[in-house]
C-alpha cells in the first residue's frame, strides 16, 4: 500500500528473539521536497505494560529514493530515559529500486 506524508506502517511483532529479522515488504510513494525523511522507530512490545520506544532512526531522501537498491545499516538513537540521545542499537535496511 503505498504511503505519502505522515502516514505510517508497522512491521510484524517478532516474538522472543533480541535480534529480530522482519522480512517485511513496505512501499512508500516518492515524495517530493528535499527535506522529507524516513523516520523508523522501534519498539519493544510488551504485554503487562505499554510498549516503549527503543529508539529510531532517520534515513535521508536521497538514500530512500536514490540511485538504486542497497542495504544499510543506521544506528538507533534513544529518545528517553536515562539513555536519551544515546545509540542503543541498529537496524538494517534493505531498500529497493522499483
């Protein structure tokens, strides 16, 4: 389905497992303006409590809707608590050419 603006898409919960591989396909339209960015949060869903932000990462235009596919890794920075503003981790994409 593809998306414009500020709508967002979820990926599958992977359950028990601290290094989660998705495999999920997400289809965004291109988008213009050169500020425009992919903002990827993730989370950790708990089920006693609310699920908590993890961190999130920002992938520039150019990379999403640039020259072709490739995969990347972006380091995933903390937005609250003790380790705000801190990386806690990563996460890899893959982003294809259509």
């Amino acid at each position: 389905m593809p998306l414009a603006g500020d709508d967002k898409m979820k990926s599958k919960v992977q359950k028990k497992t601290n290094d989660p591989e998705f495999g999920d396909v997400l289809t965004f339209q291109s988008v213009s303006g050169k500020d425009c960015s992919l903002l990827v949060s993730v989370f950790h869903k708990n089920f006693l409590a609310a699920d908590f932000q993890v961190g999130q990462a920002t992938v520039a235009r150019h990379e999403v809707y640039g020259a072709g596919a490739g995969e990347a890794t972006y380091g995933l920075t903390s937005t609250g608590g003790l380790t705000t503003g801190k990386q806690v981790g990563s996460v890899t994409l893959r982003i294809l050419a259509t």
